[in-house]
C-alpha cells in the first residue's frame, strides 16, 4: 500500500469526521402546510428552519476586533456572514405581493403579509459603529443578497416601533441596550430574482426535499405569494434561521370543471422525486375539510387533530399529495361571517392634492372588549394635523378609547412621521378614526418617473396588545393586522412645460445664431439678372 493513498484516505476520514461534528451542532427541518379555503382558494405554506445549536449572536462591542472563523454545513454562510459582520440579533425580512384578506382566508401561518418590502432588526448598541450606520450596511447587503431594492429603506423610511415588533425571541443580556430599526417599501414585490437566492440558502437548494416543490411558474401565478427571511436566538436552544414562502393558488381558475381538487401536480406542477438527506424532519401536513365527503392520496402516516401529516421519508417517491371533493364547489351565499376576531379597514378621503383625510374602521367582532396597538408610519410626504384626531364609536365621540399615544413628527426630507397608541375596541363594535393630513408640494425633481400614478404609502399595523407579557420569554410571533396600501395623489406638475420651453428656446437660438452666423461669414452682393429677348 502507498504512502500517499494512506495520507488521502486518512485526509479524506478526518474531512467526513469534521463534516459529522458540525452536522451534529446543526438541525435542518423543512414542513409544508396546504389548507383549502373557504373561498375555493388553497394556501400553502414553506418552512425551512435551520437551527445553530449552542451558540449566540455576536456582541457589538467586539466589532473592532476579528470574529472567530464560521464554518457551517447546512447553516447558510452567505447570511450567516452577514448577522456576523453588523451583529445583528434578531432580523426579520418580508416581501410580498398582494393583499392578505384576513375576512375570507384567516389570520396566516407567517404573519409578515403587508404589501411590499418590510425589514426591521434588533441590534445591541455599544459598537464604534452606530447602530444606525449598522442598519445602514445590513439594509444594502441584503438588498445585494437578495437582489431587491431594499437600500432604497435610508432615514426616510427608517423608524423604531418598539412597541409594535417586540422580539420574537431573546435579546442576550450583555449589559447593553437593544434598539429596533423598522423600514418599509410598499412598491417592492417579490419575483423570480429573489426567489432564485433565496433557494441558495438552502442546503438541498430546490433539487430535492419540499423545496423541489418551489417553481416559480406556478408561485408568481397566485393570487397572493410572498417569501420571508426570519433569524432569531434562543437562549436555550441557539440561532435559529427560517426560510417561509407564502402562497394564495386558486384551482378553480386553473380548472375546466367546477372542482376544488388540487394536487402537487396541478398546484406547482411538481412532484417530491426524492427527499433532503440533510433534513432531520420533512413533513406534509394537510388540513382536512370539516364539511363535505372529500379523499386524500397517498394514505397519511398519521391524521392528528383534523391533519394529515405525511413523512416524506417513510412515503414512496414520488410524493404527489392530492385532495379530491366529491361534489363540485359551492360559492357560499349570504353574509358569511369573517373568519378573523378583527377586521380593519383605511382610506385617504379628499379630492385636494394638498390636504386629505385618514379614516380608519376597526371591527371587533369578539364578544369581549379588545386592545390593539395601532402603528402608522407615514412619509414626510404626508403630515399628520394630530389635533383634529377623532376617535368615534357607535356614532359618539369616545376620546376615552385611546390611549398611550406616541407621536413623532415627520422632517422633510429626513424622517418619517410615527403616530402609535392604543385602542380599546368595546364587544361586537366598530371603532371610527379619522384624522385631518397634509399633502407636500414637492419639487419638480423629487417626482418619481410615473408622477402621475402617485406615490404609494405603507401599511398601517394593528397588533394586539399584551400588557402583561414577559418582556424576556417573546417565543411566538405577536397578532399582527397589516391594512391594505394606500395612493396618495400629490400636486403634480405639467411636465410638458419644460420640454415646451426646451424647444422653443432652442428654436429661437438657431434663428438668432444661424441669422449672425450667416452675416458674419457670408459676403451679399447684389446680382442684376437682365432679361434677354427671344428673337
């Protein structure tokens, strides 16, 4: 036996040994939730949650020195790097397109489904760098990560809602504070360039497992979809990274009958050939219906609590999951009851492109009184006139409704505009808030490229107020509402005029110019032409 093959397999075992011991400190775990809707629509759910075991996110105060060396398996490293370099503790990154309707479909499994880009991060302070300057650098490596437009989210748009997007997980206690950075971008959505990283960060990417089911044909053809980025520490478990992919399918459009049916094949036009050998756990969990005969092929491994829950490793390849009705389907008729304990509704009132009214409607439809924290975060493009906020209920003014009222001033130019406070919405009542705004007068150079479509501004948040809540045990997302975007139409100028006056002036220099020239360069004699006879 040679020297030099035993070097290489004893190279080659110690490689396998250290790829194991690495193994063992990771946990990769993929699920995917399908439920039908009460509309015919079915919504499915990705989750890809990768846990780092038995270690904590980096403290600022060692960003002046170099970060001990980060070897993963299946923890994405591209992000890893980038938690790593501005220390960040808890990062939260949504893009989505379309409305959620909260009525008609429920509260969702990912509650991050406000229109457009959302982005907000816990950072410890006590850095040379601000924390300002890290959500700075964490805001543009994402936006190059995930090819969005997410550098677009600068001090404009930037604000700190702690009351609203309380962690999700715990904050370590270094002796430092920990401050949030909240930013949104309602006219960003999500495509194919942001699916496509987003993919990468998996350890299978989408050649097997759940993942295989991703394709981006069918995703980007829903009624609703949108993609998050969840990272948050665990103290007694560790970092904790989840990759969600959200989506509204309609198979009744899609179908030539009147079926509710759907399948993997008909859904996503994919099948699971084979599962992720990395994945600890790879499960499919069907909600049944309540109502109507219906079956389900293949059997389920198991039917809990009106589930069933299919392994993709103990089922035969290829996985194709499908749920049939035995009737067709029923719109229903009538008032149908929302499915959802709230329901909100906003709108800009005014006809002026200069001032306007906000009126908000928040339905509780609970038979007990609730609390909700209402967040608005608007653009200094339109201010807030705080002293003509009215709050109505049942047709009488209720200025007791309202309460720990938090406002912060919009800067032109610098800085948003944040109002927060808390409603308390009586039993079975709709709550009524209305408050006078005003719309700037913008510079002819500050208008986007469509100016006459408008300018789009984020979502209100209503979450769902919890007093008494452990400040140090957040392990499950909070109740959070996002309304619909709204379009403000601002004063928007002639922009004919300036290429009017462009081609005129310039008409009038060649005149003047060519007429100078002419003289200065050209000799006028007279020439007498004689008139000659015919003869």
């Amino acid at each position: 036996m040679r020297p030099g093959w035993i070097a290489s397999v004893l190279l080659a075992s110690s490689l396998y040994s250290s790829t194991l011991g690495n193994l063992s400190g990771e946990q990769f775990d993929e699920h995917l939730s399908i439920r039908s809707l009460r509309d015919g629509k079915v919504a499915s759910t990705f989750s890809f949650k990768t846990l780092l075991k038995g270690v904590s996110p980096r403290d600022p105060r060692s960003l002046g020195t170099d970060d001990i060396s980060q070897h993963y398996t299946v923890f994405p490293l591209a992000l890893g790097q980038i938690l790593r370099e501005y220390a960040v503790t808890e990062l939260h990154l949504t893009l989505n397109a379309g409305n959620w309707h909260y009525d008609r479909w429920g509260y969702p499994e990912e509650v991050g489904v406000g229109t457009g880009a959302e982005l907000w991060a816990w950072m410890g302070d006590g850095a040379q760098l601000s924390i300002d300057d890290r959500w700075k650098g964490l805001r543009n490596a994402l936006a190059g990560l995930f090819c969005a437009s997410l550098g677009s989210m600068d001090e404009q748009r930037t604000t700190s809602p702690a009351r609203s997007f309380e962690p999700e997980g715990d904050l370590p206690d270094w002796g430092i504070s920990h401050e949030i950075r909240h930013a949104t971008l309602p006219s960003e959505h999500v495509c194919t360039e942001n699916l496509t990283p987003f993919l990468k960060l998996l350890p299978c990417k989408s050649l097997s497992g759940i993942a295989s089911l991703l394709n981006p044909h069918r995703l980007f053809d829903a009624d609703w979809h949108g993609m998050g980025v969840h990272v948050l520490w665990r103290e007694d478990e560790g970092v904790e990274v989840r990759l969600a992919f959200q989506s509204v399918s309609d198979p009744l459009r899609s179908s030539l009958t009147r079926k509710q049916d759907w399948s993997f094949r008909s859904l996503f036009d994919r099948t699971i050939e084979r599962k992720c050998p990395v994945a600890q756990s790879s499960r499919v969990q069907v909600t049944l219906p309540s109502l109507g005969a219906y079956s389900v092929n293949p059997e389920p491994t198991s039917i809990e609590e009106g589930r069933a829950n299919f392994e993709v490793a103990n089922i035969a390849q290829p996985l194709d999951v499908s749920l049939k009705w035995a009737g067709d389907f029923e719109y229903p008729i009538g008032f149908q009851p929302p499915l959802s304990f709230l329901s909100v509704q906003r709108s800009l009132h005014g006809a002026s492109q200069a001032h306007g009214e906000l009126a908000v409607a928040l339905s509780n439809h609970l038979s007990e009184p609730l609390q909700v924290v209402y967040l608005e975060t608007m653009p200094w493009l339109v201010q807030f006139y705080l002293h003509t906020l009215k709050i109505h209920v049942e047709g009488s003014r209720r200025d007791d409704a309202i309460s720990q009222m938090t406002y912060i001033p919009a800067v032109p130019h610098a800085r948003p505009a944040t109002f927060q406070c808390v409603l308390s919405i009586p039993p079975a009542t709709t709550l009524y808030l209305t408050m006078d705004v005003a719309k700037a007068f913008l510079r002819y150079t500050e208008h986007p490229p469509d100016a006459q479509r408008g300018w789009d501004l984020p979502p209100a948040i209503i979450t769902l107020f919890e007093p008494n809540q452990n400040a140090s045990a957040h392990h499950h997302p909070a109740k959070r509402f996002y309304t619909s975007t709204l379009l403000v139409d601002l004063a928007t100028p002639d922009f004919s005029m300036p290429y009017n006056v462009i081609i005129f002036t310039c008409s009038l220099i060649a005149f003047i110019f060519g007429s100078i020239f002419n003289l200065l360069t050209r000799k006028f004699v007279v020439v007498q032409v004689e008139s000659t006879k015919e003869e």
